[in-house]
C-alpha cells in the first residue's frame, strides 16, 4: 500500500514529478555519458601506453632506479636465455602477445651535410615486433591509421625521428616532411656555411671512432645521421643512420630528441664489439588485467633460474599515465557530484512542495492512526520512486546517447597522442560502474527526502488539520 | 466491554493553551465531562469557543496542558506517540468538516486503509470493506476516486472509513457544515443508523441546529468553559 500511494502520489502531480524526473534522467545521464567519455579516455591512453611500451618491462635488476645514467653497463647478460625463457613458458605464453627486447641509447646526433647536432634519446628495437606492438587493441579505441615504423628486420641501416628532432637537425626538406615551420626572418642564414661551425672538431665523430664504426652504406636518397653514443667500456663510439621517416611522437620533449633504430645497431653503437645485451625485454600482453598474474609468473621463473631482474609495468614507467588517469578520474568525480548535489536539491524540492501540499493528508493519516514513523517511510519511498523512475530512464537515454555517438563514426585526436582515434563512449562494457551510480543516485533521491519526510513525519496532528 | 455504561471518555479539569507569538491562547479552561456510551453527543457553542480544541483532546490527538482525559478509563497521559497513535488507529474514528479523503485512492481503498494495519485477513479485509461500503450506500462508486464523488458521498466514504475498523467512539467535527441540508440531513440519518447497528458512539462539535436535534446528550461551552449539559438536543 505505501508502494501503491507513493506511486500514485508521483503521478498525481504530474507536471511537476514529470520535471523531477526529468533532472534526475538528465542528470544520470551527463553523469553516464561523462563517465563512458572518461573511460574511453583512459582505455585510450592505456592503449597508446601499451601499443608502445607494452605492459610489463624487464629490467637488470636495479636498473630503474639507477642505470638511466648508463644504461651501457645495465644490459641484460644473456638475454635470448631470458627471452626463450618467457617465450616457452607453458603457463604464460597464452597471455602474451608480443616479447621483443630493447636497447636504450643517449648520445649526440648530427647532420654531416648542415653541421647541426643535437643529443638524442634512441630506442633499438625488431621492428616487425614493434610494429606488432602497435596493433595492439584491446578495446577498440586504437587509431584508424597506426602507422608501421617501416623498418626492415634484415636491414640494421635505417632508422625513425621524432618530428622536432628532424626540424633541428634540418631534414624536414630531405624527408619530404611537410609540416615543419618555415625558418623565420633574421634567422643565421644557411647554418652548415657557418665558418666556426665547420671547424668544430667535435662534428668529425669518425676520429673518435676507430673501426667500431658503421661502414657508410651507399646512398639510397635518404638522408643519414652520425650518431655518436659512448660504449659500455666507456669509449665514445659512432654509427651512422639512414633516416627513412619523421614519427612524431606526440610529446614535444620525446618528440625532439627520438631516434628509433634497428637494435642490432643500439647494441652495435652501446656494446661494439663486446656481448651484445638489451637495457630491456618488453612484454605485451593479450590482456591489460593479466599483467599482475604474468609478473609474478615471471618473478617465479627468475628466480628458479637464477636471473637477477627487476619489472615494471606500464603505470611505473610512464608517470604522465598515472598522472592523467588521476587528472581524468578527478574532473569525472567533479562532474559527478556536481549532478549528484542537482539531484539531492531537485527531489528534495519536489518532496517538501509535495509535503506542504499533503499537510492535510498528513494530519488525517496521523489521526487515523499513522505512527510517526509510516509517514516517514512514505515521503522517504516516494523520493525513491522518483529516483529510481529518473534514474533508469537517465541509464536507458545515456545508453541511446552512447550507441547514436559510436554509430557516427566522429574520430579525434587526443592529447599526447599521434593519430586520429574514432570517438567511442564506452558505456556498454561498465555495467557495474552504470550500476553503482544508478545506486548512488537513487540513493541521493532518497536521502534528499529524507529532510521533507521528517518535517511531515513531525507535524503536530492538529496544525495539520487546521491547515486547509 | 460495549455493554458497560462507563462512560467511553472521561475529561477532568481539561484546560488547553495555544502560544501564538509572545501571547497565549486559552482554548480550553479547565472543562470536566464524561461522555455516555452509545449515544449522539454534541458539544455545541458560538465559534471560537473551544469545540474543535476540546474534540482534538477527546480524539487524542492533542493532548491537554492540564488535567487528564481519560479513553475507557486509561489515562493518555502516560502513552508515548506510538502508543497514541496505535490507540487511535484501535478505538477512535474520525470524520472531517472537509471529507479529508486521501486523493489518489479509490472509494474502496480509502475505507480499506484504516484496516491495513491490522491483522485481519485479507479476506476478512475485503468482506468488511464491501459490508460497510453497502451500509454506506456506494457499493457501486467504490472504485470511483474523491474527485470523481459529490461532498455527500465523499462524507459518507468518510463515514465508512471511520466505523470500518469497529471504533469505540466516533469523532465529527461539523460533519454537515458543508453540505446542503437535504444531504446534511441524509447524513445524519446514516450515522444514527450505523451508530445503532454498530453499537457505537459518536461526539460531535457542532452549531448545526438540524444535527443538534438528534442529539442525546448536548454540552454547550463558551470561552473554553463548560457552562450546560443537558440529555437531548435543547441548547
Ligand atoms: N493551534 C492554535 N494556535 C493558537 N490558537 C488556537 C489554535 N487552535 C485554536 N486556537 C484558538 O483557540 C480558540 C478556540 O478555537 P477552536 O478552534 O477550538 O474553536 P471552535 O469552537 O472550534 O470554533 P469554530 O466553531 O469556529 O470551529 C480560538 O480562539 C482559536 O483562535
Ligand atoms: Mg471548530
């Protein structure tokens, strides 16, 4: 009965219980759509994370912490042992998709034809494993247009740079690449003519190099980069590079100072002559909630090998991915309570107007015997209708708002990343977080009754009577 | 317990004060009365005099600033609002000048309202909710909701609602002030039907010369005192 007279009640008025609703649905359903908005976000960004760096990082043990400074001497001893150890693992090689070591190297790279250098931060990499990295997807949200780094397993000679490192080094013109700006007016004029420049010791690496360097290869077009690094025993070493593309890398200080290469070329420019090494093994994995399981499943085969080495998941070696989750779930959970207080101040509205209109009502239940109590219970399960009335009408339009959107195929580029991405809003894979806040604020709705309910439950019987 | 001629309510030096602002009201200054089982009591007085204040104390819904009241010989004073509350839903029935139906239920929900906290059947339910819609004469409107009844059907759902849960004693203040006399008239007929068929008794305040006619026992106050009691209808 207290069911049938709350129903009934939210229906007699309608034009204002209609209004109620409506701020409630509307309400879930910014609430819903920002949150599939947020989601999609930050899958985006996992995904954009892992497509390059993978999930799980294996490193010399210590080497995080302290061997950024030289990774030279921070290589893995006998990686293919550890590679074919993760690769033939029974228990882990369904979950991995992609176990590709790398070799970090910094150093100084110039351009012989315009005496420009620059230091740089290079990646050696397989690349038809990094290239299988980037098609990574676990959830749709991976760019329309992923670009391959086009580099050639069976050719070490060619490499990438990040777009600002080639504006610096001048081979915007050589590389075709369009999007540089032009060189404003009152610049040095022709840079590789200045004089000092050109006899700057410095700029002649194959001095100092001695025979660990790189052979040069026959032009093929492309233009070429020296790269000088110092080698694990200390002594600096050159190779040089064939520059086949511009990757732009989304963050400008990345975006300055990368060059990806082949990795037998790393470790030749990092190792010489000596073992070749890798700083990392990178682990990618099918599934993003597997990389606990398979880092402990790795720590264990490790340690029963005897393998001092550490891991790293993806969140530990890209702090500006914590930081723009926190920053994402932040506006999110401001957004969230801002609907949460409309609502808690829109029912709460309706629920005292409808118990001032019902004052009469009220003192005749009382006097029929209505314990305090009752009427409590029946302002406090009217707000609860109109929330759970607003609230699933707001999930079923926010769902209808989310399936129209990820119909329209509208794509966009995010902050930090490289590609055009078609915009989704993940709203259908979240039940659970659609379920909680339909709790919560149906919940809000209910509380926010709680104060007219009250103010009824306490009405003196005859005041109420002498109302109408 | 309906046999007995104890008196069904029992008021002693019942005195009431209304604070308005920094000024108090004396509704009631301290009236002593018994109220006889199974008759028409009226309490009858010019306006303002302290008849709906003195009815609101009988039907414990207000208690008094001083004395007792006494329901079938138990002082309410000692009963906290739950147990008044229960005692009123047990005992006392009541009929409203304006009808004071609840709007969103039907003719037949409304009379069956006052039995849902009981724990009778619902069976039982139903057949006494039928039996005293037909008494009542709206068999046929009892799905019909207030709006859709005239003020003298809406009073006689009233009606219904007040005698259905078997009350001690019915409360009416000015149950005919807003009707025509015909249907005053036909009102008062009904409830003198069901307070002999259901071996009741009703209070009513009132300054309707036509209900005070039927009257068994009158107490006339003025000023918040009592200042005549009479048996039968004469002021
Ligand atoms: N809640 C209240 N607060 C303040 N004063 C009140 C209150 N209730 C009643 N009074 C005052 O008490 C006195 C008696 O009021 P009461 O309603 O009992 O009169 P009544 O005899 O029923 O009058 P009527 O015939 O007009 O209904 C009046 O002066 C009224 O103004
Ligand atoms: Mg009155």
């Amino acid at each position: 009965m207290i069911f049938k007279i709350a129903f009934r009640n939210v229906f007699r008025n309608a034009r204002r219980s209609t209004a109620t609703i409506l701020t409630i649905a509307v309400g879930t359903a910014a609430t819903l759509i920002f949150l599939a908005y947020t989601l999609y976000n930050v899958l985006g960004l996992q995904t954009s994370t892992v497509d390059r760096g993978g999930h799980l990082t294996i490193f010399r043990n210590g080497f995080y912490d302290f061997g950024a400074g030289n990774p030279a001497v921070w290589g893995i001893d006998d990686y293919q042992t550890v590679l074919k150890l993760v690769r033939t693992d029974p228990v882990l090689a369904p979950m991995i998709a992609v176990v590709t070591p790398v070799q970090q190297v910094g150093g100084i790279a110039s351009n012989a034809d315009s005496d420009v250098s620059k230091t740089f931060f290079g990646q050696g990499f397989i690349p038809s494993e990094r290239d299988a990295m980037k098609r990574w997807n676990e959830y749709g949200t991976g760019g329309v247009s992923v670009g391959d780094t086009g580099l050639k397993d069976d050719d070490p000679s060619q490499g990438v740079i990040g777009s600002g490192l080639a504006l610096i080094l001048g081979l915007c013109k050589p590389l075709h690449f369009d999007y540089c700006p032009k060189l404003p007016k009152g610049a040095p004029k022709e840079l590789d003519q200045s004089p000092s420049a050109a006899n700057l010791p410095s700029q002649d690496f194959s001095a100092l190099s001695g025979r660990d360097v790189a052979a040069p290869q026959s032009a093929t077009g492309l233009p070429s980069l020296d790269i000088l690094a110092a080698t694990a025993g200390g002594a600096p070493n050159v190779v040089r590079l064939k520059i086949l593309r511009v990757e732009y890398q989304g963050v400008k200080a990345l975006d300055d100072s990368y060059i990806g290469m082949h990795l037998a070329l790393a470790q030749q420019l990092v190792y010489g002559r000596g073992e070749h090494k890798v700083t990392g093994i990178v682990v990618q994995l099918h599934r993003t909630e597997d990389w606990q399981f398979a880092k402990q499943r790795m720590l264990e085969l490790f340690a029963k090998n005897n393998l001092n080495l550490e891991i790293k998941n993806y969140a530990e070696l890209n702090p500006f991915y914590v930081q723009a989750l926190q920053f994402l779930y932040s506006i999110f959970l401001f957004i969230a309570v801002i609907f949460g207080v409309v609502v808690l101040f829109t029912v709460s509205n309706a629920m005292s107007m409808s118990v001032v209109e019902r004052t009469d009502e009220i003192g005749t239940l009382r006097a029929l015997g209505l314990r305090r109590a009752k009427i409590r219970r029946q302002f406090i399960t009217e707000g609860f209708l109109l929330g759970v009335i607003g609230t699933t009408l707001g999930v079923i339009a926010a769902l209808a708002i989310a399936a129209l959107i990820n119909r329209s195929g509208l794509t966009w580029t995010p902050p930090g990343q490289t590609y055009s991405v078609p915009l989704k809003l993940y709203l259908f894979g979240a039940t659970q977080s659609i379920v909680v806040i339909w709790i919560i604020l149906v919940v809000v709705s209910t509380l926010a009754s709680l104060l007219p309910a009250n103010r009824a439950a306490k009405m003196q019987i005859v005041d109420a009577l002498r109302h109408v | 317990m309906a046999e007995s001629n104890q008196p069904v309510v029992r008021l002693t030096n019942v005195k009431k004060t209304y604070k308005l602002g920094s000024s108090q009201v004396q509704a009631v200054r301290g009236i002593s009365l018994a109220v006889p089982p199974r008759c028409f009591t009226m309490i009858v007085g010019p306006s303002g005099s302290g008849k709906t204040t003195l009815l609101n104390l009988i039907g414990c819904i207000d208690r008094p600033s001083s004395g007792t009241v006494e329901i079938a010989g138990q002082d309410i004073a000692r009963l906290g609002d739950n147990a008044l509350s229960d005692l009123r839903a047990r005992r006392i029935g009541f009929i409203f000048q304006s009808f004071s139906l609840i709007p969103v239920l039907s003719a037949y929900e409304n009379v069956e309202y006052p039995l849902l906290s009981t724990d009778i059947s619902a069976k039982d339910r139903r057949r006494a909710v039928l039996d005293m819609l037909d008494a009542v004469g709206l068999k046929d409107q009892r799905s019909q909701r207030p709006n859709e009844l005239s003020g003298g059907q809406k009073q006689r759902v009233a009606i219904a609602r007040a005698l259905v849960k078997q009350p001690e004693f019915v409360l009416a203040d000015e149950p005919t002030a807003n009707l025509d006399s015909g249907t005053g008239a036909s009102i008062i007929e009904l409830m003198r039907k069901m307070q002999v068929e259901k071996n009741t008794s009703f209070i009513f305040s009132t300054h309707d010369p036509q209900l005070i006619s039927h009257a068994d026992k009158t107490f006339a106050i003025r000023d918040g005192l009592l200042v005549d009691q009479s048996a039968g209808g004469k002021q």
